[in-house]
C-alpha cells in the first residue's frame, strides 16, 4: 500500500515532466524516460529502462543518446558490470541552463549569420542607380527591421552568456532570500 501511493505520487511528476518536455523540443517518451531516471536511487541499463517503460530497444538507445546529448542523463560506470549504465542529472537548474544553451546558441548564429547575409544584399540592393524608389524605400526599412532584430539576437547571447557563466544566479538566486 506505501509503495503504491509513492509510485502514484512519482507518476504524476513523471506524468508532468513528459508533457512539459515539448517546450524544449523533447518528445513526451524521452521526457518519460527522464522521469523514471530522476526517481531512481541506482543508475540503470538500456534493458532495464526498456522493461519499464515497455519500448523497444532502438527507441529507448535514442532517447538515451536525445537525453546525453542535452545533458539531462550521464552515462556512469558501476564496478562489475559490462553493459553501460545512465543516471538522470538531478540539478535541475544545470539541466534547464544546458537546454536552454543547446538550444539557443545555434539558433542565434544561425538567425545572425541570415541576417548579415540579407543586410549585404540589400545594401547591394540600395546602392542600384536603377532601382525604383518604392524598393529602396522599403530596403531601408528592412534595413532598419534587420538592425533592430541583430540587437535583440545580441541581448538574446547576452542572456545566454549569464546562463553558461552562472551569472544569472546573481540576478535571480536558485533559492529565495527569507
């Protein structure tokens, strides 16, 4: 009967854990195996995560490589035993600095190196004798658009930066102050 009602109470944060997973672009299944990862006192096999969650095992070999390469599970080694062993990254504050990295970083550069690329060209664009007055104006609005938009994806490193450096625990301690 206790061990029901805590195996109730870890299914319901498991439960949340997998529905929330698609804000960071996780499938519910990988966010499952997170969970059941969290709860465990021991590190865990392929084989045993894929008996508890019943999937196979080419599915849960690719969320375990979707978990590490996201750093919410490491892999550990554990005297006496050949097969490989994965634990879940317990500090929650490094997991969401980790996610929040590798997901944005890329998406920074890519939007940035876009965006000077369309600048050089429409620059190009406006320096045409020829070009008619009603595409030049509107260049120099993007133009404009495009500068704005390279300021934010310069705050948005920024940010990233205060997660990667732990700054951001200064501006916003893991624990409230009493």
């Amino acid at each position: 009967m206790y061990e029901e009602r805590l195996d109730k109470a870890r299914e319901r944060v498991i439960e949340t854990i997998s529905q929330n997973m698609n804000l960071y672009g996780i499938t519910p299944s990988v966010g499952r195996l997170y969970g059941l990862l969290y709860f465990q006192a021991e590190p865990m096999t392929l084989d045993e995560m894929k008996e508890e969650l019943g999937m196979s095992k080419t599915s849960m070999s690719t969320s375990v490589r979707n978990l590490l390469e996201l750093k919410m599970v490491e892999k550990v080694w554990k005297k006496g035993s050949r097969k490989d062993q994965y634990q879940a990254e317990e500090d929650w504050h490094q997991t969401f600095v980790d996610l929040f990295t590798t997901k944005w970083r890329p998406s920074i550069s890519m939007n940035i190196s876009a965006i000077e690329k369309s600048l050089k060209e429409i620059n190009l664009l406006i320096e045409e004798e020829n070009a008619p007055e009603e595409v030049l104006a509107a260049a120099r609005e993007d133009v404009t658009k495009l500068h704005e938009a390279l300021n934010y994806y310069d705050w948005l490193g920024r940010l990233v930066n205060t997660f990667e450096t732990g700054e951001i625990y200064q501006l916003v301690p893991k624990e409230r102050n009493s």
